[in-house]
C-alpha cells in the first residue's frame, strides 16, 4: 500500500490524522511504531506520521487537513 500512517496506541493526533485520511477516502495502512524498536526509534514522540511509500517522503505533525490533502494529492482515490 502506498500509504503509510505511522501511529501509537491511545494516541489522539494519531486518531486525528487517521479521520483525515479517511475523510479524504485515502486508503491507508496503520503501524503501531510500538511493535518495532527500529520505529520507535526512528519516529518517538514524533509521531503521527503521514509517508508516501512510493516516494519514499512523509509528512510529520503538525499538520491540518488542507496539509495532508496537499501531501496526498489532487486524486484522493487512494491509490495517488
């Protein structure tokens, strides 16, 4: 999957950007960075995190819909 939404568990931003990729009908994968030590390390207290798989960039918080519909592109169909 292209999209990749790095998160914690009882995380509210991370629910928050997870509604808004919803919102724009994105089709996205969910990790727990919690289940991988290299992920913690790598993202910590950074997170949620928005990354586009295919091109290897990503979007860390703060951030508001408008960012995200920009990051994610003008075809929202979830396959961008």
């Amino acid at each position: 999957m292209r999209w990749i939404l790095y998160s914690r568990n009882e995380c509210p931003l991370c629910e928050y950007a997870a509604n808004i990729l919803r919102t724009l009908k994105v089709e996205f994968t969910e990790v727990d960075i919690d289940a991988s030590d290299s992920l913690v390390s790598r993202y910590g207290v950074q997170v949620p995190v928005i990354r586009d798989a295919h091109h290897k960039r990503e979007l860390g918080f703060p951030f508001e819909p408008a960012d995200v519909a920009e990051f994610v592109g003008a075809d929202t169909d979830g396959q961008s």
